[in-house]
C-alpha cells in the first residue's frame, strides 16, 4: 500500500534499475511513452526505448537486427525511408543528448514477438516493463460495442504476459479519447478501468503538466516528429500534445484531420496505468491468438471471437 502523496506506478519502478518502455500498437505508440521514459532517465535510471512498427523494417540490412524480429535503429538507420518513426525518435534523442537507440519490432503474431521481446529483455538484463498505448483500446477486453484497432496491442499485452521473469510489467494508456474516431466507447473504457481497479490490477492516473521538464521536452519531440514526417503526422500524439499544451476541442494540428470533429481535452494528457498481468487476465480472447505467427492471424482470430459474442450495448456519457 502506498500513500496519497505518492504515485503508484513510479513507485512500483523504484526499485527497478533497467526499464524498458515500448509503444504497444505501432506508428507513434513509443512517443506516448517519451515523458514517463525521460522522468525515469532524470531519476539516472538505465532506460531502453522500443515500439512495435508500421516501418518498412524488412529492408534493413543485416547488420540492422540484434535478434530475429528485433531491430536496432539509430539515427543513421534507413535515411532513405519518409516515414519512420523509430529513426526520427532516435534522431531528436540524440539532439538532446541522450541515449540515442530505439529497438523496432515488425508486426508479426504472438509468439515470433514474445520471442524478440525476450532477446532485448535478455540482452540488456531488464527488469521492468512498460508497454505504452496511445489510446484506450488497449483497455478493451472484447465483449465492447467496438474494439478500435486491438490486433498490435493486444499481441504485445500477449507476448509480455507470459514472460514472467520480469518481475515488473506495467500499461499504461494516453489519449483518452482519441480512440472514438475508431468506434470505442469510452464509457465502456471506464467500466473496464472501475473493474480493474476492484481486481487491484489499476494504479491510478497522473497527468503531464506542460510546466514539467519532461512535458516541455515530450511537446518538442512531437513538434520535431510532425516537421520531419509532414505526410504522415501522428493524431493521436498531436491530440495528447495540444492537451498538454491547454487547447480545447475542436484543435487543428494536422490535414490528416479534414473532414473530422476532434474533441482534445485534458483527459487526453493523463496517464492511466495498470498491472499488465491484470490487465491480460481480463482479456476475454488472449487465448486465442496466444499461438499466433502473423499480425494477419491475430485479426482473424479477434474476427472469430467478435463472431461468437454479443457485445455489451454502448453507453452515452450522463452529463
């Protein structure tokens, strides 16, 4: 038991001296996870960046890959590429001055990623985990009125979740919200928070105040990342950037947006986190992309679960 002064979540990773922080769900997931990994750097803990791609990583040379499915990608990596987020992260770390490697996986099922989670657990001897959703459908245990894009978060839920040699394995989830584009029902995402909380599996939630070094560093990258990838800017990190930054509803960050009504607000800047064990207990499907090769094998399976169930009727907001 903690006290009310002090931050569940943090407190957990005291004691833990190498984190590795890794984007759940593809594109720009590790940015979500920027100002909890540079408050555990400022506290001189050894901390390890990774993110499972949407980046053309089969082209990478030989040399590129620590590990089957676990790629090394630094500044230098790729220049020929437009679009990749790990690269462009490492290229603004290096500008500020720290450690300057992101670890990309490609998108496979769920064993060839537990597998290369495995080898950078091991290679650097980590000894906790924090997998980042940019969104809440990492929330989402199946039964929803709808599931937003589930397939590359819930296989990165399933591949730490049997790894049970890390002693510590968090989630945390940013951008509530951001997700309703993608049909989730954000009172459903609540009850799923108040149950996990009854289950002692949710830590509480905290907020990145603009006015911290870490919320002032996390607004710089995402502004680096949206000038070095014009075409292709992240929504989901320019929704949580403009919260941050005290904008309200309708905000314009992005063309990527026409034709769209966005509602950033400040739920968009808090950090929910939970006990990632916990969190897979209530999956409802994690069973069954558990022997998983291919992303395109997980969706099929989530497609047959959804087929078998009658999802819980969505609900409005009271007030």
């Amino acid at each position: 038991m903690t006290s009310l002064h002090t931050n569940p979540l943090l407190t957990r990773l005291a004691g833990s001296t190498r984190i590795l922080v890794a984007g759940a769900g593809g594109g720009f997931d590790i940015y979500s996870g920027l100002p909890l990994a540079l408050s555990l750097l400022h506290q001189n803990k050894e901390v390890h960046l990774a993110n499972l791609s949407f980046s053309a990583l089969a082209g990478l040379p030989p040399d590129a890959w620590a590990a089957e499915d676990l790629a090394v990608v630094t500044p230098e990596t790729a220049p020929h590429q437009n679009y990749f987020p790990e690269r462009t992260l490492a290229r603004w770390l290096r500008v500020h001055g720290y450690p300057d490697t992101v670890y990309a996986f490609p998108q496979t099922g769920v064993r060839p990623l537990r597998a290369a989670y495995r080898a950078l657990i091991e290679r650097h001897d980590i000894d906790a985990v924090v997998l980042v959703d940019g969104g809440t459908d990492i929330l989402l245990r199946g039964d929803e009125a709808g599931l937003g894009t589930p397939e590359e978060d819930l296989a990165s839920v399933a591949a730490l979740a049997a790894l049970d040699g890390v002693p510590d394995r968090f989630v945390v989830s940013v951008g509530f919200g951001v997700d309703a584009y993608h049909g989730v029902n954000h009172v459903q995402v609540l009850e799923n928070i108040a149950a996990l909380e009854r289950d002692g599996a949710y830590l509480g939630a905290f907020s990145i105040p603009r006015a911290t070094r870490e919320g002032a560093l996390y607004l710089d990258a995402v502004a680096h990342a949206q000038e070095h990838t014009p075409d292709h800017p992240s929504i989901v990190n320019g929704s949580i950037a403009a919260a941050v930054r005290g904008a309200f509803g309708d905000v314009r960050f992005t063309d990527r947006t026409r034709g769209s009504e966005l509602f950033v607000n400040p739920l968009m800047s808090l950090y929910f986190a939970f006990d990632l064990p916990g969190l897979a207990a209530r999956c409802l499907y994690l069973d069954r992309i558990e022997d998983t090769h291919l992303i395109r094998q997980v969706h099929s399976r989530i497609a047959e679960f959804r087929d078998s169930v009658v999802p819980r009727p969505p609900r409005t907001f009271p007030h």
